[in-house]
C-alpha cells in the first residue's frame, strides 16, 4: 500500500508470508522444520517464529473487549459531568 507503484515490495512482502505459512504448515502437519522456504526468502527462524506471533489469530483476551464500566452507570452522563462534552 505504501510502496508508491514499487511492486517489488509487495512481491517480497507476499514471498515471506507465504515462506512463514510453509515453515508452520510443515512443522505443525508433517512433523519436519522445512526451513529451506525461509532460506529462499531470507527469513531466520526467530523472524518467522515472530511475523507467526504477530499475524496469527490473537488470544482470547486480545479478540474480546470486556467494558470495564458497571451496568448501571451511564459512561454519557458520566462523561459530561467530568467536563467533557
């Protein structure tokens, strides 16, 4: 998005999300580290083991906001008498 028509970013950007898709398919499936799709790319294995972290699915905690104000206050009137409008 940000590369300004220079699509040879995105190109890399794209290999080294499907390398890191691979190196975890084929530790988690087959059983076996397949680390020569993160040695065409680039990537070491604590950089996928990270971009993984970052861009997988987030702990039940980082997916759910629990509001944190008790039922029976009201958060508009409560706002406006703290000075805000």
């Amino acid at each position: 998005m940000f590369t300004a028509g220079d699509t040879a970013a995105v190109e890399n950007a794209l290999k080294k999300l499907i390398a890191v898709r691979l190196y975890q398919r084929s530790r988690n499936v087959v059983g076996v580290e397949g680390k020569t799709a993160l040695e065409e790319v680039g990537l070491a294995e604590g950089d996928a083991e990270e971009m993984y972290r970052l861009l997988a699915i987030a702990k039940l905690e980082d997916r759910y906001v629990v509001s944190t104000t008790r039922r029976m206050e009201r958060p508009y009137v409560k706002r406006g008498v703290a000075g805000y409008p």
